[in-house]
C-alpha cells in the first residue's frame, strides 16, 4: 500500500484501521456488513481496513450469523488471544508476577517471597529474571508486546518513577520502566496498585458502563476510581488514597508520618498488630483464625472493616458509583466485608445507596493481575498505536 494512502488512512480518524478496532472491542464481535454500517465506510474502504488489521494479527474469526439465505456471514472480533503481557503486583511483603494475553488468562503465575524493607535494586533483577522463566516455560516470549508493573503509592507516569510510597520507603523516586523495558525491549504500563485492582474488577464485570470504587486492604489500605473505562488518577496521581485519611479522636502514628490514618487503625498491618498478643504475626494467621471461626479475630477485622467503611462512605456519596468491590488478603474476609458494607449503608448518602453493589473481588488474588492485563489491552490495542502500527506495515 502506498505510503500516501497509508497516512490517509490515519489521517480519518474516526474511520482508521485502530479506530474500527475500537468498536469491535467496545460493541463486537461484528460481521463485516454489520462493521461497515456502524463505522459508516464504503465497502472498498472496510476491505482495506481489514485487510490491514488482519495483517497485524488484530482479527480473529469468532463464529457466524445466522443467515436467511446464502453463506453464514463470518463474525469478527479483536484478537486480544494472540498478544502476550508479563505482569507483575509487587507488594511489601511479595510480588506475584503472571504471563497473560490480553484478555486476561494466566497462561503462567509464580509468587515470589520479598525480604524485609526490600530494595529495588536487590528484588527487580530477580523478579525479571522469575518473569523470564515464566515467558520462556509458556512459550510466549515471541509474543511478548508489554510488560504491566503495579506497586502501591503514587507514580510519576511521565517520568516512570514511584512517589514515596508510604509503606516501601526505599522505593521512592525509583524508575521503574527501565529494567523490564530494556531488558524485553517491550513498552511498559505503570499503575497503583489499588488502581490496577479497580480495574481488574471492572473488567471482570465486562467493563460495565457505571463507574466503580476499587479497594484494596493487604499491608495498607488503598483505593482506586474508575470513570467511563478509565482509572482515575487525580492531578498529582494521589486519588484514591483512602488509607491517609484521618479518623478523628485517634493518635496511632501511621507510615506516612502522620497520626490517626485509617490506615494506621485498620489495615493488615494494624490488624495483626491488634492481635498480636494471641500469636497473630501475618496475614496468614489472621486468615486461618477467621475462618476458624476465633471470636477476637474475628471482632477485630469487623472492627477494621467498619472503620474503612467510616471513610468510604464519604467517597461512596462523592464519586457515587454502582458498584464497590473490596479485595486485598484482609478486605476478603467476610466479617471485614461485612462491617464496611455496615457502615457505608447506614452513612452514605441515601441516593448514592441506590442500586449500589458492595462484594469482594471476584477474581481474588488475581484481580490486580487482570486490571494489568486490562490496562496494557488499552494501550496496546488503542486506536492511536494501532494506527502506528499500520502506518509502520505500509512504509
């Protein structure tokens, strides 16, 4: 195809090759008659377009319609099957690094333990090397497009750096794209690891057209928005930050520096800290003992969920979304769950309660893990460097 052509194509975005990808994505599969129609191309152009996306392996052939009479039209869809991400949720206490397409299947997932107030330099060469292995054992490497990195804290997505992330201090100001990036020789998508957790659970849901609040209780507390099918970050990438609001009347001295956060009160951290005099010293126990069913385990992670719900309950009436998913190793614990849930309901704004839906993550542990997948789908699959890439295959 002529190089002139070619930019034509890009130049008409509303009908460029990424464009009509976009609205398979959001509103297919499709037929080509049915494409053509939406997006408003003569046949000739569809041809063309197609035949472009088909070229970049965009296309994958899902089923046929029903027909009257002749041939059973042919139903296309994105390929989100072909394209694979290396993703990793690196946390305080452990990293869980998974190989997925860009739907979201693990097709391979490891954890890695981290030491105590673990260092950059000391865990991202191990971890890529465990992402290495993990590429090479499900035999995608070759398919390799991004490489999704989530860590708690605010970023710094234009410099690619971590902003004093209260609960990892020695990460602060840290380039996180570099070592993957160069190492893959692969573009890199950040995110908070709360957001990424929002995320996940919204495209779990099938990316429902409602916005929804993301929270994540492990070793802190964190909270991520996502607004018409985009997280929201806020103007300084603070948003979300639920775990340093203060609950007035109390003096406990978070991670922050400040006294009085909910996360000082109510997160793993303080859960365990709580119980600490029964045995308790990880989340793990406090699992176990909730699900044995031991009353002071059990009556200190309802206490900590109720008093997140103290400040969600703000967020709830602010941001009003449809829907509140809760995850993280504490947040899932249904007494947790249910104290928040308690509060919420009975602070919130009545109108805001309507039709709102509180529940754990239904993805678990791997929630996180999916919103990377879903994150790096949106930027590898976006209508701006799909169009790159058929510009790149006509020159």
């Amino acid at each position: 195809m002529p190089l002139e052509h070619s930019r034509n194509i890009a130049a008409t975005a509303a009908t460029s090759p990424g464009h009509i990808l976009a609205v398979l994505r959001a509103e297919g599969p499709m037929t080509r008659q049915e494409l053509q129609d939406r997006v408003g191309l003569s046949r000739v152009t569809m041809v063309e377009r197609l035949d472009l996306l088909q070229r970049l392996d965009l296309l994958r052939p899902s089923g046929h319609r029903a027909s009257s009479g002749g041939r059973p039209a042919e139903v296309l869809a994105a390929n989100d099957l072909g394209r694979t991400a290396l993703v990793a949720d690196i946390g305080q206490t452990h990293a869980t690094l998974a190989v997925v397409d860009l739907r979201g299947t693990i097709l391979g997932q490891a954890e890695q333990p981290l030491p105590a107030r673990h260092h950059p330099a000391e865990t991202l060469p191990p971890l890529l090397e465990l992402g290495r292995r993990l590429l090479a054992e499900s035999g995608r490497a070759d398919s390799l497009c991004a490489v999704g990195l989530s860590i708690p804290g605010q970023l710094d997505h234009e410099r690619g750096t971590t902003i004093a992330p209260p609960t990892m201090p020695g990460w602060t100001g840290v380039p996180l794209r570099e070592p993957f990036g160069d190492a893959l020789n692969v573009p890199v998508v950040l995110e908070n690891d709360a957001n990424a957790l929002a995320f996940g659970s919204y495209c779990a849901m099938g990316r429902p057209a409602a916005a929804l609040v993301g929270v994540k209780v492990g070793t802190g507390i964190g909270a991520g928005v996502v607004i018409s099918g985009r997280t929201h970050r806020g103007e300084t990438g603070c948003a979300g930050e639920i775990g340093h609001i203060r609950i007035e009347g109390n003096e406990e001295r978070c991670d922050c520096g400040r006294r009085g956060c909910v996360s000082a009160l109510a997160s793993g951290r303080a859960v365990i800290r709580r119980l600490r005099s029964s045995g308790v010293r990880s989340a793990a126990d406090v699992l176990r003992r909730v699900r044995d069913g031991d009353a002071e385990a059990v009556a200190t992670t309802a206490d900590a969920g109720r008093l997140v719900g103290t400040v969600l309950a703000t967020v709830v009436t602010i941001v009003n979304p449809r829907y509140v998913r809760v995850g993280g190793a504490i947040g899932v614990l249904p007494p947790f769950l249910e104290g928040l849930a308690e509060v919420v309901r009975a602070h919130a704004h009545t109108s805001a309660l309507d039709g709102l839906s509180i529940e754990a993550c239904a993805l678990g542990e791997n929630t996180t893990l999916a919103g990377l997948a879903g994150l790096v789908a949106d930027e590898m699959l976006s209508p701006a460097t799909v169009d790159a890439q058929a510009r790149a295959l006509a020159t």
